[in-house]
C-alpha cells in the first residue's frame, strides 16, 4: 500500500472522511456487542458437538479433502506448527485493522463500504454462532486431528470451561477467513498495481493456517465466503473516477481546435 498501487484520480465525488471518533466509537460498539452475542452460546457444548459430528459427516458426503492432509504437512517440523500458530493468534485482527485505517486515510468512500460490508458479514456470522455452536475439529475426537496451538504455542484459547474471552464453539462461519477475503478484496478494488492480485495470499495462507491448526473446518471458510458474497452483491464498491478522467480528457480535446484555430487567425494578422 505505497504509492504505486494507488490510483492517481481522486475518490468518488471527493467524499468527506468520516468524523473519527464517531468511527471509533463504531467500531468498538459493534466488537463488543459481538463478543456478548458469542458469549450467550458459549454454554452449548453438547450442542456444539452434537453440530461438530454433523459437519464432520457433511464433509464426507460431500467429498471435501481431509483437514488432515493439511495438518499432516503442517506437523513436518515442529517450526512450521509454530509459525501457523502464531500467524493464527497474532495476524487476523491487526490485518483487518491497518485495512481499515488505511482506507479510511486514503479512500474514505472505500472505507465507508468497507465497514458496512465487514459490520454485515460479522452481523451474519453472530446469528449462525448464536443457532448453529459448533466445536472445532481440534476438539472432535472423530477428526483425530492434534491441538496445534496446545502442543506446539502459542495459543490464544484456555481451556473451554474457564475461557470466559472468547467462545471457542462458534467455529462456523470463520471469520479469520471472511475478513481476510474482504481484505484482500477490498486492496484488489481499491489499488491499481499490477501486482495488487498478490492480496489473495493473504486469506489463501489463512485458510491454510486455520485448517492446518484445525481451528476450523473447510465448511467454516466456504460458508464465510458464501456470506461475504451475499454482502459483497447488495453493498457495492463506489466506482472509479475512470470516467472523471476520461470526461476531462474529452474536454481538453474540444478545446484544442479552439486553440488552433486562434493561431492561425494570429498568423493571418501578421501577414
């Protein structure tokens, strides 16, 4: 984000930045009434393994790949684990972030969608949490996956029973992936290098990690990607001054005769 990936023309209707504080005001509204929302199912733990054996069969049945193929890559070294491990706890948040902050710097009309889009799709991932509590595969013996973050660190969940700052059952939809999504999307839209499709690493490794540490199952990234499209279709992306530039370019055109024309009348007077 320099530079060369942004665009030359100005944003949209030259929109007003919003005021700051009313935006972090928003912001941290819309977290914490988040956080409560997942602590009102953090007690359905039959429920939510009940839902883990159900998704685990649903998988099957639909022939996805194991999320032990991946794991089992992940495991070759103890590092690799360890580096996934802290990717999972340490990039997801602060990535969305420095998104945000960046956009509402230098696109504010970008940074308005941006925010609605982000509020919707984690609107819709709290009522799935709240109908739909689903352990981990971590947890799911059936998996027979391995609790990367407890054996290998660092890990951002105690254990379920005392873990009174997040909810560890409502793994569907994953939001680590459907923010990454957004942001890579939303860097895709906002910038114009040509290298600027690279973004899409971001929620590719992210998939990889959240899997690999069997954080969550491939349903938990399919169906967040299914609610950002859903929110991505009715919240649109301001266009690009394109046209701006291309009206512009047109009138310097009609101009130019103009000019000409006066040129010759001058040489004509000289003679």
């Amino acid at each position: 984000m320099n530079a060369r990936t942004e665009p030359s023309e100005a944003e949209p209707g030259a929109t007003a930045r919003p005021p700051l504080v009313r935006e972090l005001l928003l912001v941290v509204g819309l977290f914490l009434v988040y956080k409560f929302g997942r602590q009102l199912v953090a007690g359905h733990t039959s429920e939510a393994f009940r839902n883990a054996g159900r998704v685990w069969d649903w998988e099957r049945a639909l022939h996805l790949p194991s999320e032990r193929s991946v794991q089992s890559l992940m495991l070759h070294g103890d590092t690799l684990a360890h580096v996934a491990n802290t990717y999972y706890a340490t990039v997801h948040f602060p990535a969305t972030v420095a998104f945000l902050v960046w956009l509402y710097l230098k696109r504010p009309a970008h940074y308005v969608w941006a925010r609605r889009v982000l509020a919707s799709l984690t609107g819709a991932a709290l009522v799935l949490h709240l109908v739909f509590p689903l352990a981990p595969p971590r947890m799911l013996a059936a998996a027979g996956l391995v609790d990367t973050a407890k054996v290998y660190g660092p890990s951002v969940y105690g254990p379920p029973q005392t873990d009174t700052l997040s909810n560890q059952f409502a793994a569907m939809p994953s939001l680590h992936f459907g923010w990454a999504l957004m942001v890579a999307i939303g860097l895709i839209v906002t910038t114009r290098s040509r290298w600027r499709r690279l973004w899409l690493l971001h929620p590719l490794v992210t998939l990889t990690v959240i899997v690999g540490t069997a954080n969550h199952y491939w349903l938990d990234a399919i169906v967040a990607a299914a609610l950002l499209g859903i929110a991505l279709a009715v919240l649109h992306a301001p266009q690009r001054t394109a046209s701006t530039a291309s009206t512009a370019g047109r009138a310097r055109e009609k101009l130019a005769p103009a000019t000409s024309e006066k040129k010759n009348v001058l040489v004509g007077a000289g003679r």
